[in-house]
C-alpha cells in the first residue's frame, strides 16, 4: 500500500500530526532564537558597530565617535554602518527567499532544505570567531550571510505548519513555538551573561569586545547543535506538485514563483494582509534589532544592564506569548494582533522618553516589551497561515519573511538616515511610530474571514 501514490494525493489537507513531529517543529524554533537574541537583539550591533568604529580611527572605549568608513567607496558613519547592514541583507532576501519557499514547495526533501539553510548561518556566526581588529568588512559579509540564511530556514520551517494542524489548532501550535524559542533563546543568553560578568574587567573595553565575539559565536553552536533535534523528528509532508513533479526542483521553483506572481492579484484581500504584516512588522524586528545599540549609544547603559534587560524582555515573552495566544481563543487573533499594536505604539512613545543612564526604567519598559512581543509575532504567523492557498506554503512564508525575525528593511534604513541627519537616536526612534500607526490601519481594513474563504479555506470559530 505504501508504494501506490493514490493514498498521498488523497492526503488531506490538514493531516493528524504526532506530538513527537509538533516537538520538533517547536525546538527548531528553540534553535534559531539564540541568533535572534544573542546575536541580533544583544551583541551584535555593539560589537559591529565598535569594529567599525576602531576602522574610522576612534578609540576603543571612547564616549562619543564621529567617524566614517568607506565600504566600496562608499561614505559611512559609523554609527549607520550596521543598520545599513540589516537593511542591505533584506533588499537580498526579497530576492532569495519566495524562491527558497518555492523549492521548498516542489522538493520532497523540505527537512534537507531546512537543514542547508540553517547549518549555513550557523557556520557563518562561528566565523565570527575571526572578526577581530579592524575587520567590520569581514563582519558585515558574515552577518549577510547568516542573516539571509537565518531567514531561509525559517521560511521552510514555516511552512511546516498547515501541515501541524487544523483552523482550530494554528494559534496554539503557533504560539508554543515561539514561546519555547523564547525559553530557548533567553537560557543560551542567560550564560553569556553569566559568562559576561565572571569573565569582565572594569575599564578593559577589549575584554568586554572579545565577550561579545564569543557570545556570537556561541550562539552559532547552538543553532547547529539543536537544529539536529527537528531534523529528526519533522516529518515530509509532500504536495502533490512535489510528488509529481519530476523535473529539476530549483528551475521549476524558479517557474513556479513566476507563476504565483502572476496569480497573486487572485487573492488580492490575502496580499493586503501581508502587506500590513510587511509594515508593522518591520516596525516591530527594527526595535528589536537595535534596542541594544540605543540602549548602549543613547542611554549611554553598561552591557549587562542591556543583558539583563533582553532577558527579562526573553522570560516575559514566554507567558505573553501563551497569555496572548489564549486571549486570542477567546477574542480572535485578528484582534489580538490591533490589540498588540496598540501597546507597541505606547512602547515606542515610552522609549523615547526614557533618561540615560537609568537601567531601571529601561528594565521595565523591557518587562513591556516582552509582554506584547511574542504574542504579536506568533498570531501573526499562524493568521497568515489561513490566508495561503494549499500547496503553496513556502512561497507564501517566502514573501512573509520579508519582514520576520529580524530581518527588517524600511525600519532600520530610517533610523539610519535619521542618525546620519540629526546624530540623534531619539529622533531615529521617532521615526518608527509611522510604521505601527499605518500597520494597524491596513490590519484593520482587512475583511479577515471573507479572506481565508477567498483563499480556499475554512475559518477558525473565533476570528
């Protein structure tokens, strides 16, 4: 029976998961959180921006630096090097990831998919080992890299989930992966910290720089080391394209995205959503990726306080994540999400008034933020997944990722050009307001459930 392909085309649409295959999927998400929080959200910007900084002639450890550097010939400050970064490695990834989720949908082998992409950027933020000097050129190449990568395996991984469960069931299953990735993320961040505060010496900034280079690399470690444990335990979940496709599985990828942007203005309430998603969420990843930077240049905090405080925001987001993940079974999760939002603007209004040097204001603004966080991306993810034609779940997470986990564009080009301006981080802050305020008016002109039924869908009870 097992040979005949009659029993995988009449597979249906949502089929019954293993608890063993939903672990997997969560503890990938467990995996890919320390890049997102050692790396992204706490080190790396720092550490990158203090390489750049020795690279246009300031002094390690001083207060205030006013340099620039010339990447391609092109004129730098360094304060803006490492948001231009972020911003660059978006403008590739509108390119690579909707064709990673197109193969993703044709390949019969996704689990080998997920594991290339990952094992990729986690071999990229080992190498950080050698980012040592001078070398911010060296850094931003590994960072695109791993930050490209970091994003194509979530696509696949995404696309993992229509596959997990019903209607009923996504916000759940959503919200437990983020919320472990959460635990996952804050443990690996809770030893560098450990490891930060035994290993530092006062007024050694080169110590404190090197801490930073091994936290980074740290969490390379661990991505590769327990993404081993969903490539175990997922499972394939064909589609028929893939089943029957029999040609090479990247030229037909290439076709096939060719085609669903043909076909896209077919489910044009499913593009309004995700266009919302695009600018809220950009708003969103841009406070995460360079809260630390604001933190450290702005608010002139010392490293551990910001350590502390991304951990509070990691723990916090764990309960949020789940609090809103319920709420969102009572109330829906289209409004749960406008009701994020909301909270996001205020977070926003209240870091741009918080005093420099107060780490507890910080702390508690950080407490906030991991309240609302989680909730807001895990609904997000699995609302989104209602509005995706079946069989083309990779392609549809390929353009959602445009604006996931840290891969944001709009948010830290602004905040980049508005330091450059003004040499101020507040005004760059300011600056961030636009992109929830216009978010939650495109969020909240989208017909939700007519959307998931033009989508070929059947609606959760509760929307």
């Amino acid at each position: 029976m097992a040979e005949t392909v009659a029993p995988a085309v009449a597979e249906p649409a949502h089929p019954g998961s293993t608890r063993r295959e939903r672990t997997g999927w969560y503890f990938y998400d467990w995996a890919n959180s320390a890049f997102q929080t050692t790396v992204i959200t706490v080190f790396l910007g720092p550490f990158l921006t203090t390489v750049t900084e020795l690279a246009a002639g300031c002094r390690l450890g001083a207060d205030e630096c006013h340099g620039y550097v010339h990447p391609l010939g092109i004129r730098v400050a360094a304060g803006s090097y490492y948001p231009y970064l972020i911003s660059l490695s978006v403008f590739l990834t509108v390119f690579v990831l909707p064709v990673i989720g197109a193969v993703a949908d044709r390949t019969v082998h996704k689990k080998r998919l997920l594991a290339l992409a990952a094992f990729t950027g986690a071999g990229a933020t080992i190498a950080f080992a050698f980012v040592t000097g001078e070398r911010y050129l060296l850094g931003g190449a590994l960072f695109l890299i791993a930050n490209i990568s970091f994003g194509a395996a979530v696509v696949v991984y995404n696309s993992f989930l229509p596959q997990l469960g019903g209607p009923d069931d996504r916000d759940a299953i959503s919200s437990r992966g983020w919320a472990i990735g959460y635990l996952g993320g804050g443990l690996l961040l809770a030893l560098n910290l450990v490891a930060v505060k035994m290993l530092s010496e006062e007024g050694n900034p080169q110590r404190t720089l090197d801490l930073a280079r091994w936290s980074i690399v740290s969490a390379g470690v661990w991505w590769a080391a327990f993404t081993l444990l969903p490539l175990r335990w997922l499972r394939e979940h064909p589609t028929v394209e893939a089943l029957h496709g029999g040609g090479n599985v990247l030229t037909d990828g290439f076709r096939q995205l060719g085609r669903t942007l043909r076909e896209i203005r077919t489910y044009p309430l499913t593009l309004f959503f995700l266009l919302a998603f695009l600018v809220f969420n950009d708003g969103i990843q841009t406070v995460i990726t360079l809260a630390s930077q604001y933190g450290t240049e702005e608010l002139r905090l010392e490293q551990d306080t910001l350590i502390v405080t991304i951990l509070l925001v990691q723990f916090l987001a764990f309960g949020g994540a789940l609090a809103l993940g319920a709420l969102a079974r009572r109330i829906g999760a289209w409004k749960t999400v406008l009701l994020s939002l909301v909270l996001w603007t205020g977070v926003i209004i209240a870091a741009f008034r918080l005093p420099a040097e107060a780490p507890l204001p910080f702390m508690i603004l950080g407490g906030c933020i991991g309240l609302v966080l989680g909730g807001s991306q895990a609904l997000s993810r699995s609302l989104f997944s209602q509005l995706i034609p079946t069989g083309k779940e990779g392609e549809y997470y390929g353009f959602y990722e445009i604006s996931d986990k840290g891969t944001s564009w709009l948010g830290p080009l602004a905040f980049g050009l508005v330091f450059q301006l003004t040499s101020s981080y507040r005004v760059g802050l300011v600056s961030l307001l636009i992109f929830f305020v216009v978010g939650f008016a495109l969020l909240a002109a989208v017909p939700i459930r007519k959307a998931i039924v033009a989508a070929g869908n059947i609606p959760p009870r509760v929307l």
